[in-house]
C-alpha cells in the first residue's frame, strides 16, 4: 500500500525526535559515567568499603543526584564522611541514601554564595536546555535537566538569579531578540514550577549580541541558555541539602 505524503512526513518528524532524545540521553550517560568514576574514587579514599553510588533516576534516566547504598555495617562516621566525600565531587549534587531514615544533620556547613553557580554550570558543560526549532516550547528531553537546574539552584534561595536567553545570528535581529526573551522566560516558568521562587528570578533575551568567544555570530551553538547569581543573601542549608550518615 502505498504511503502518502503526509504519512512520510509524520514519520520522519517521529524518527528526528527519536534520534534527538537519544542524543540526549546519550550525553546524559556518558556525563553520569563521568560522575560515577569520581564518586566511586571518593567513596575509596573516604573508606566505604562496599558503597556504591547509583546516577539513574526511578525514570531511569542518568542524574547527578546521586543515590548511595551499601556499608550498611559501617560505623555513623564512616557513612557522614563517604557522604560528604562524594558530595565534594564538582558536578555531584544532593546526596541520599537507598538505607535512609534519618535527615542529615545540617551542623555548622559553611555555604558558599557561588557553589550553586558551579553546580549549574558544570550541568550546561555538559548538556543543553533544549527548545523545539524556532520556538520557546522547551524539548521534552530537557525535562531531567531543568529538575537537576533546579535542585542545584535551591541552595541560592534568596539570591537573585539572572537567567539570559542567547541566539546565534542567523535571522533578524528583532526577531531574534524576541525568541531568546521568550525562551529565558520558558525556563523561568519552568524553574517556578519547580519550587524556585518567582521574586529571586530575572529572565532576559538579548538575542545574538553576546556570541561565545571563538564562535561566529551565526554558529549554532550560540543558542544557549546561561544562568548567574548577581546577589547572594544565603539561606541556612537545610538538612535534606547536607549529605551525612543517613
């Protein structure tokens, strides 16, 4: 039977979204495995013999919140300190156990007004918020992102957070400052959906004028998404924010 014009053209849509988010997950992966062999070289040195740490998700997809298991014989100490070893790692955000009963003692932590900023940063490195084409949609694969975005901005509240929407210059200015406004709004939306309140948010496009350094204005890459802190008023951390024993 033959296809029709409108059958072709649905599924090649299915299969360009199939190859984007395995794209994504693939990256995912490989950025997971990253933090797995950094946390597992912690997890030796701070002697938690029989400790693993866990980079999936109960979706199954790779995050940088790791889920730490084993060493159920081992003393209070021990777990407090292979905890916080592995949540030293750059990159590695909050820490749990698969054992836990108790919240972590939050204690006299020292936060740092810029260690949010990092955490974000280290996840854009490595992967991007993604947006349908010429839209301020956000890509589905995108979704495990802003959650982890999201969890590495909490220990910032009471900052203002400045989100920055970017282009590349490709198509005309006016347009393209409106799309990165729109986007960077998305993201803001999106951020306040999940628990970041909407006071310590500032969103703004400014379309294809900052390209990255090295880059032709009209390379691709940059489209981007880039978060600061432009004022730190720092919350005590909670006790689900300092990793410890349990």
């Amino acid at each position: 039977m033959p296809i029709g014009p409108k059958t072709a053209m649905l599924a090649g849509a299915l299969a360009t979204c199939a190859v984007a988010i395995g794209g994504a997950r693939t990256a995912d992966s490989n950025f997971a495995e990253t933090l797995n062999e950094r946390a597992a070289t912690a997890i030796a040195k701070a002697g938690g013999r029989n400790v693993s740490a866990r980079f999936t998700n109960r979706m199954g997809w790779p995050t940088r919140h790791p889920t730490l298991s084993g060493g159920e014989n081992l003393d209070t100490n021990t777990r407090d300190r292979v905890a916080k070893a592995v949540a030293a790692v750059p990159g590695i955000g909050g820490i749990n156990w698969a054992d836990g009963t108790l919240l972590a003692d939050a204690g006299d932590t020292t936060f740092s007004p810029l260690h949010c900023q990092d955490d974000v940063n280290a996840l854009l490195n490595a992967r991007s918020i993604r947006f349908e084409e010429s839209s301020s949609n956000l890509d589905l694969a995108s979704q495990p992102l802003l959650d982890e975005v999201a969890a590495a901005l909490r220990p910032c509240l009471g900052s203002i957070i400045a989100i920055t929407g970017h282009t590349d210059a490709s198509g005309p200015e006016p347009g393209n400052l409106a799309l990165s406004r729109q986007r960077a709004f998305a993201v803001q939306n999106a951020l306040m959906r999940r628990g970041i309140p909407a006071d310590g948010l500032r969103a703004r496009g400014v379309g294809s004028q900052l390209p990255i350094d090295g880059l032709a204005p009209e390379d691709p890459a940059n489209r981007r998404i880039e978060f600061s802190v432009v004022a730190t008023t720092p919350v005590q951390p909670t006790p689900v924010d300092t990793p410890g024993p349990r």
